[in-house]
C-alpha cells in the first residue's frame, strides 16, 4: 500500500501558480482569523498516547472538502464583543493571550471565544462552566442543543450564549499548539491558531456538525496511519499535527508541553524536493520528526 509519507511531490501546476504568486503576478486571497482545537481523550486501546477527535468534511464544502480536521472554523464578528465580562472569564487574560497568539487583545479574545464556540457548535463540548472551577457536566439535553443549532446558525452570539446561561469560559483548559496560514496560492485562506484541550470529564462528542459527514475518535497514531495509507484524507497541518500530539504521553503531557511552546504563525512555500519535483515546505521543528518517521516506515 502506497504510504504518501511527507515530504509529497507537488502537482506541476501548483507549482507554476506558486511561483506566479512569489513573483507577484498574482494578488492572494486575504486570510480569514480562525481557531481550530485538537479535542483530546485518553487512549482506550493499545495504541500509545492520546486519542483525537475528528470530523470528515462534507465533499460539497468549498474548503477542505471530504478532509478529516479537527473542530474549528472563521471567528464571528461577534467574538469580537468587548462587552464580554471579566466575570465571565477564567484563565489567562485576553492580554496574556495576546502575547502567546502574537497578536492585539482584542483578536486574542476573539480567537480564545471563536476555539471554544466553534469546538462546542461542532462537537457538543463546552469549555465553559457556571464558575471559574467548574466545567459543563452535560450538555446533550434539548435545550443545549438548541442554544448549538442557534449558535451555529450565528441566530445567537456567544457572549449572550454566555451570559444568558451564566457560564464562564474556561480558557485555562486550552493550550496553545501551533499557528498556521494557507499558502498563497490557495483561493481560500485561513490564519488559524491550533489550540489542544482534553475532553472534559462528563462530557462527551456528539455526531452534530452540519459540515461533516461522520466524526471518530483515533489514537493520533492511527490517525497518522491511516493517512500515510491513504485511508483518511488530512492537510498537511493536520497530519503534522497528529504526529506531533502522538509522542505525548496523554492529554495532561499534550497541555504540559502546549505550556512551554512559543507559537510563530507559519504559512508553507513551495521548495525544491529533487533537481526537478518540489513539495510543500513545513516548519523546521518538524523536519527531524517527519524524518524519522520516514526512516521507521
């Protein structure tokens, strides 16, 4: 069975349209913030580390389309709102957030409200609670479910979600992973900050996304496996990612080590594979890594 390993040798003809949008012969699209979270459980089998939570695109969307990713999307305007209580806040500040993220405090809330909104409207988990150290027990009665839907459908901010429920967003239950931007010559794009948070106890994922077509939970490792044999379509980010979270112990490890990184945002580019293939470029602290699980295969 074929094993698509990294690094892939490109199609010729996104070659030649990455070198136009290097040379400046074309304008790329303008990158959309969004956050997207790797929702992690403990291992049930006899894969080692942690499991993740993936959702399988509908083949109709216009991005990623039939692609296995993790729960994420766009941040809402209305993440934006400044009107979102301190009270309703536990965790790092939006301006501690800000320095991770490397951005201003007002888009470090936004993305922080989008990770936990978009992780909620795709999965029916809740990093949220009624105090600062307590988490949702349940969220699959009807009621939730209908605040989700109204989410979803953007009938329902997430700050009046918030407030209406008097609930408080448990960002101290998020670590910050990585940070990646589509490359140029995609013509749709995205800034999205990869977050890493542990199914909370009591709580459990729901088959709920109008954007997948069926969601599983997998060992990262056979998530990773299943890739290489082309039995599960991921982007790049999301395969490297998964080989990332596989080396760590469980989801206490994956935060421990979310806890230390210092996150640039890196958007691929086109280098040469041999003297006549080229393949996309990944972060350097991923090569070693990629490298190894090449020569273990």
């Amino acid at each position: 069975m074929r094993i698509p390993l990294p690094p892939v040798p490109l199609d010729p003809e996104v070659v030649t349209r990455a070198h136009e949008y290097a040379a400046g012969h074309r304008t790329p699209a303008e990158p959309r913030d969004a956050a997207t979270v790797v929702l992690l459980r403990e291992g049930r089998g006899d894969v080692p580390g942690p499991e993740v939570y993936l959702l399988r695109r509908q083949t109709s969307m216009a991005f990623a389309a039939g692609m296995a990713v993790f729960p994420g999307g766009g941040v809402d305007p209305r993440d934006f709102d400044a009107e979102l209580s301190r009270d309703a806040w536990a965790g790092p500040s939006p301006a501690d957030w800000a320095v991770r993220l490397g951005v201003d405090e007002h888009l470090a809330l936004a993305l922080v409200c989008a990770a936990v909104r978009e992780t909620f409207e795709e999965s029916g988990v809740l990093l949220a609670g009624p105090s600062t150290d307590e988490v949702v027990a349940d969220t699959t009665g009807d009621d939730w479910e209908a605040d989700r839907v109204a989410l979803e459908s953007r009938e329902l901010a997430f700050t009046a979600f918030l407030a209406r429920r008097g609930l408080v967003v448990r960002t101290d239950l998020l670590g910050l992973w990585d940070a990646w931007t589509t490359p140029v010559f995609e013509p749709r794009r995205f800034r999205t900050w990869f977050f890493v948070a542990a199914l909370p106890e009591g709580q459990r994922t729901r088959d709920v996304s109008r954007e997948s077509s069926s969601v599983v939970w997998l060992p990262a490792a056979t998530a990773v496996a299943q890739a290489e044999a082309d039995e599960l379509a991921m982007m790049p980010p999301t395969y490297l990612t998964c080989l990332d979270v596989a080396a760590q112990d469980g989801p206490a490890a994956a935060l421990a080590e979310a806890a230390t990184r210092e996150v640039a945002m890196f958007t691929p580019t086109v280098e040469p594979l041999d003297d006549e293939r080229w393949t996309m470029s990944m972060p350097d602290r991923m090569r070693p890594v990629v490298a190894a699980r090449r020569g273990a295969s």
